[in-house]
C-alpha cells in the first residue's frame, strides 16, 4: 500500500481472511488453537528432510529402496512420514539414460508429508505451463543441464498421485554415512529441478 | 474443466520466478489460510476434489491476476457458502464488523 493515510484500513484480502475464519470459529468448525497447532508443523516439521532421509535411506540399502520403488507409500511411512497428500506416493528414479520432474499442470499438487508445502514457483502459470512442453529449457533456468541424449520424463501429479524423483547418488560419496547423505539432498533435487553433486 | 486452471501447456506465462530462502508463507493470512483449509477438511466439511473442482470455479480472470492462497481462499468461501456454513450476508457483515475496530492512529 503506498497510498498512507490516517488510517490503515486492512487488505481486501485479509479482511475476507479474517471475516471467514471469524465465522467458522464461531460455528465451530474448526477451532483457532488445532489451526495454530497445524500450521506450525507445516512450518517447522514437515518438510523436504523428510524426503532427503528417505533418498538416503534407499541409498545405503537395497531393500528398502526396492520398497520404495514397489510400495512407495509404505516405504516412507516406515520412516513415519504419511498424511494428507501423501496417501497415494510414487517414487521415480534418475539413472544415466532418464531424468525424471515432477509438476501440477492443475493446480499444486505436491507431496507434503516428505517435501513440504510446495514453494511459489511450483505453483506459478510459468512452471506449470512450461515444465510439460520445454522442459529442457525450463530445467537449464534452474541450472539443470542435460545432455541430449538424456531422456527427459515429466510427471504430472493430481489429486490422487504423488510424484517424488529419486535423485541419483551423487559420485564420491561412497564413504559418506546415511546422516551425511540427507544432508546433500535438495527440495528440488526432488522435485525433479536439481542435480546433485558432492564436492567433498 | 478445461479452464485457464488447466495451464499445461500454454504459452506466454514467461520465465519461472524463484525466490531464495523462500519462507514457507508470506504473510500471516496465508498462514490462516492454510490453517483454515487444513481445519475445515479435517471436519469434513469438503473432500480434496470437491475443493478443487472449487478453486477452478472461480472467475479466471481473477485465478490469474490472483495469488495462490487468495484461490484457497475464494475456494473455501465456496464450499462454506454451498454448504450452508454461512452465507454471503455474514460474510460482509463480519467484514464491516472487523473493519470497524481497526485501531486508529
């Protein structure tokens, strides 16, 4: 607002805000202390550690990671990550010859319990326009870039499904423990918009 | 649908914005927002399509020039009114109220 006055009238929006959570305190519909509560654990809890533990899990074992590519659902709620919008999980893997993304065309689509609350851009008419039909050009505005040859696939999540990309492991890493392993997985990594490389 | 929602594939949006340590909301009624959305799911006062099939209802000249939470917004004020949870009188009446204690200076 740049036009000051004596008075600060509040935002359009945030007056409708407050008029409709107002109301639905007072008809009992939800209740402002559970909102609070929730709300944190949207901003301090669940987010994309949550995805990086189970990447580097998968990656110092087999088995588990096997369960992740069958059951990808399960496998991360071994890890005791589920909830809403996490209900129906699948897993695809970077290797070599393929490079996997992920987007919501739609709307916003995106898998909370293991990265979060997806970030503005995930959200916004150029990702969603953009990712499905140049997705390479998209990719090389986040630095992503690949070579010609790598096959390229986009995922297109819903209401249903969730994508997660399984990044590859990046080289060099071979005696970093499973702790140090999250540590170098990115949000984006697995979304799909970064590479991953260790520089010791 | 096949609404402006529907934007795979369409040209013109331009480049993709990101923000560095981008916070997870951008102002407090975006955190009420989401806080709302959460809470009056879990009641069952809306399944997920139901709240979708909401939000692309809205008028897509606003969906676009909109920000993300002010659609979860619009979509819930939806579903509250074709619920019956309240109607469009009490809305702007409880706006008219709040705007009213508004500390002065």
């Amino acid at each position: 607002m740049t036009n000051k006055k004596h008075t600060h009238p509040p935002s359009a929006v945030d007056l409708r805000v407050r008029a409709l959570e107002s109301l639905l305190v007072e008809k009992k519909i939800i209740n402002p202390a559970t909102i609070d509560t929730l709300v944190e654990t949207y901003e301090t809890k669940i987010g994309p550690r949550n995805g990086a533990k189970v990447v580097a899990k998968a990656w110092v074992d087999p088995a588990y990671k096997k369960r992740l590519m069958d059951d990808a659902t399960g496998a991360i709620k071994e890890l005791g990550f589920s909830g809403i919008q996490g209900e129906d999980m699948i897993v695809v893997e970077n290797t070599a010859t393929v490079h996997n993304v992920t987007v919501c065309t739609l709307c916003s689509c995106y898998p909370w319990p293991v990265l979060g609350l997806p970030p503005v851009w995930y959200k916004s008419a150029p990702y969603r326009s953009r990712i499905v039909r140049e997705p390479r050009a998209v990719l090389e505005e986040f630095g992503v870039k690949l070579p010609k040859e790598k096959q390229i696939k986009v995922w297109d999540s819903n209401a249903e499904l969730r994508y997660m990309v399984f990044p590859e492991r990046p080289a060099g890493t071979e005696n970093l423990s499973e702790a140090e392993l999250a540590k170098l997985v990115t949000r984006d990594s697995m979304i799909g918009t970064d590479l991953l490389e260790y520089t010791g | 649908m096949n609404s402006v929602h529907d934007m795979g594939g369409m040209h013109c949006y331009g480049a993709v914005v990101r923000e560095v340590n981008e916070p997870v909301f951008h102002a407090e009624w975006e955190r009420r927002v989401f806080g709302m959305f959460i809470g009056s799911f879990a009641t069952g006062m809306f399944n997920i399509d139901q709240f979708r099939h909401a939000v692309e209802r809205i008028d897509p000249a606003h969906y676009i020039e909109s920000s993300y939470y002010e659609h979860w917004l619009e979509g819930l004020l939806t579903l509250a009114k074709e619920g019956g949870v309240l109607t469009e009188e009490e809305l702007q009446g409880r706006m008219q109220e709040l705007s009213m204690e508004e500390p002065q200076c």
